[in-house]
C-alpha cells in the first residue's frame, strides 16, 4: 500500500462511503452497518477502494462474499477487497 493507500478517510469522504454502500438487500445492509459501526472512524483510502469495488456487484453476489459461499474472482481479487471483505465478515 501507498502512503496515500494508508491515510484515514476524512470526514466527507467516509459520508459518502456510507452513501455508497446502501443496498437493495436488507441482510447486506446489516453487514455493511455493523462494518461501519465497528471501523468507520479507523477507514483508509485503500479499504474504501476495495469496498467500492465490493459495492460495485449485485446483491446476491456480494452476499455470497459476505456469508463465504465462494470468493472473490480474479477480476476483483486484490489485497483491498480481500482485506475488507474479511473485516465485513467478522
């Protein structure tokens, strides 16, 4: 990760994070509540990345993800989305 990977969201940012990561799916918008009620003020630009990238697939796949019914492909596979794929997990 860069320096600029590292460095913790401001504010702003992190608001419209959370606008982001509404979904359809009300079982995904628990994991995705309790991952910013858990991490939200400790959030880094690289981890907001990889959430974008989470954010940017279906409901139903992203809910595989969140209950480990498979794993991420190749085309999403990267250090960012593993790393904050296994922070919405726990």
């Amino acid at each position: 990760m860069t320096v600029m990977e590292d460095a913790l969201l401001d504010e702003r940012a992190l608001s419209k994070l959370r606008w982001r990561c509404r979904r359809g799916l009300l079982e995904n918008d628990l994991f995705i509540e309790r991952f910013f009620a858990k991490y939200a003020s400790s959030l880094t630009v690289g981890q907001a990345e990889g959430l974008n990238v989470l954010m940017d697939l279906a409901d139903n796949d992203l809910m595989d993800l969140l209950l480990r019914r498979r794993e991420p492909e190749d085309d999403i596979n990267t250090t960012e989305v593993r790393q904050v794929l296994e922070m919405l997990r726990t």
